[in-house]
C-alpha cells in the first residue's frame, strides 16, 4: 500500500511539473489575429488548410473538426463539402476558421465571448486591418468592412451578431474575401 501511494505521489508530482512546462495560452484577441492572419494566407493560396502540415503549426493553428452545431451557425452559408477546420486556442476557449476555396474566402469565430473580450477582439482587428467602414446594423448583426494589409485584393467583414439572429454561438465573426481568388 505504502509502495502504491508513493507511486502515485510521483506520478502526480511529475504531471505537476509538466503542466508548469506548458506554454500559457495567448487571450482571445491575440489568438483571433493568429486565426485571421491564417486565413488571409489562405485567402491568397499560400497556406492550404488541408492536409495537417508543418506550415498550418507555424502558423498558430491546427486542422480541427467542424464543431458543435452551435459553432456551425456562423459557418452556415459556406459550401458544406468545401469547408476546411482550422483551430487554435486562446486562453478563455477556441477559436474556429474555416475555409471555403469554392467561395474564395475564410471565416474566423470566437464562441461564446464576453463583450469586453468582443472589444478586445475589435481593437486588435482594428490594428491589423485599419479602419472599418460600418455597413450597416440589420439582421441582428451590425456589420463593418474594409482591406487588410491596405490592399484593395483583400477585403474583410465582421459581424457582431447579437443572440439568438441566426449565429449560434458566435459573438464575433470575421471573413476574408479574395474577390480576384488566391494569388
């Protein structure tokens, strides 16, 4: 019994050193760039989302599965046999791309986010892609668009869906669109 528990002892302390080891996740803002700038590479045809590969890891993010039909909802009007997962994680949860290469564009989706974490989320798109242009405020969704990198090849929309408008469990959604296709 002695030899058992300080069996367990060890392991447990070593598994208490590992989880010191472990890189902390970034918040939810820096993680939606490292999402949004995944998928304006993608958007220009330079990093496929498809097949798992070392350039998606050095990107910051990891081909995933669809989600729960909550997370779907902001995926919606994509071609369901097109779209591609990709992932990574922030420090309050996950943040969901998908790509659509029929389409020419890729979604990021923060689930379930706090408003303030909504505005973190805005203040860093906001230094990545400069001014937004509002669209407009209907559906449920107030709406905004603009260039990233000031190239007029890549535009982007971002919808703040409020509950219950058709969005699941988004609270911010980001697309990239590359009207002139990848390249």
């Amino acid at each position: 019994m002695i030899i058992r528990s300080l069996a367990i002892a060890a392991v447990a302390s070593a598994l208490a050193g590992q989880a010191h080891a472990q890189t902390p996740r970034p918040e939810v803002d820096k993680a939606f760039v490292t999402a949004v700038m995944a998928c304006t590479a993608n958007a220009q045809g330079n990093l496929a989302f498809n097949p798992p590969s070392d350039a998606l890891a050095a990107a910051g993010v990891f081909q995933a599965d669809s989600g729960s039909a909550a997370d779907l909802m902001a995926f919606k009007d994509m071609s369901a046999s097109n779209r591609i997962f990709v992932s990574t994680f922030s420090s309050s949860g996950q943040i969901l791309a998908a790509s659509d290469t029929s389409q020419g564009l890729c979604r990021v989706a923060a689930d379930d986010v706090t408003p303030a974490q909504i505005a973190a989320i805005q203040a860093a798109v906001r230094d990545l892609a400069g001014n937004w242009a509002p669209q407009s405020n209907t559906g449920g969704a107030t709406t905004y668009s603009g260039t990233i990198d000031n190239t007029s090849q890549l535009m982007f929309e971002v919808r703040v869906p409020a509950k219950g408008t058709g969005y699941g469990s988004a609270g911010i959604v980001l697309t990239v669109m590359n009207p002139a296709g990848p390249g």
